[in-house]
C-alpha cells in the first residue's frame, strides 16, 4: 500500500489540506491592529458563507484522500474519488482566491488576501491529477498481466 506512488500523493494531499489550516489565508487590518485568518472558524469575527464552506469542503477533502489510501484494492473507486478531489480541490482554491472570509464591518479598513495559500492548493490539484495517473497506470498493468495468463 505505502510503496505505491499513488499512496505518497494521497499523502501529500492530506498534508496539504492540514496545512492550510495553519497558513494565514488573508490578513485584516483594522484601526488598531491586523488579524491572520487561517482556514478554521473565526472567534474575533463573523464568518462568511463562502469561509465556512471552504473549512468544510477542506475537511472533507482531508477525509476523502484518507479513505482514498485505505481502498486500495478497489482501483477503479480510487480512480472516481481522486477525480472527486481534484474538482474539490480546486473549487477550495477557487474559494480562496474570490470570497472574502470576513463580513466587512466599520472596524475592518482593508482585507489582504495571501497568494501562497493558492500555490498550496494547487499543488493539491497537480498531487490528485499525479494520483489519478498512477492508478490508471497500475490498471493496465494489471490488465496487461491478466491477458498473460
């Protein structure tokens, strides 16, 4: 299971979807001071839609590539789900990119969005693109064994 390459970028995308919860998204600043948002729920401001569904959807992207590693024997699922992660990965990253994460109140001055977190994301769609590959590569090779027999 592990020594399949396919199994390294599912593990790439677990990281990367737990990395995002610790790197700063956007960055607030107000009268007084600056705040770093990170893909978790807010405690000092109110939420957006669009914030609450990104921490969902990189949830269960974390969840999927997880359960993605341990269906192994079911290539064909691995296949489906890891195109599954790819759209989900790059919807997160479309998230991050356009929607505000903050409702915009008279205390916010201005909202600074940080682009690293949008390389981080797509390194997640090419790791998922590169699992895809490796799989359908593992098929014919399977495939190509059968015919052997």
């Amino acid at each position: 299971m592990i020594q399949r390459k396919q199994t390294l970028f599912l593990i790439e995308l677990i990281f990367l979807g737990l990395s995002l919860l610790f790197v700063p998204c956007q960055t607030i600043l107000t009268k007084t001071s600056s705040t770093n948002i990170y893909l978790m729920p807010l405690e000092t401001f109110q939420s957006t839609t669009g914030h609450l569904a990104a921490v969902i959807l990189n949830f269960i992207g974390i969840v999927l590539a997880t359960f993605t590693i341990f269906s192994f024997k079911k290539r064909e699922l691995q296949v489906k789900l890891c195109y599954a992660q790819l759209v989900l990965w790059l919807i997160v990253t479309a998230m991050m990119l356009v929607c505000p994460f903050v409702m915009q109140t008279d205390d916010i001055l201005e909202v600074q969005k940080h682009y690293f977190i949008i390389a981080i994301g797509l390194f997640a769609v090419i790791a998922a693109y590169l699992a895809v590959h490796f799989i359908k590569k593992d098929i014919e090779l399977l495939k190509s064994a059968d015919r052997i027999r």
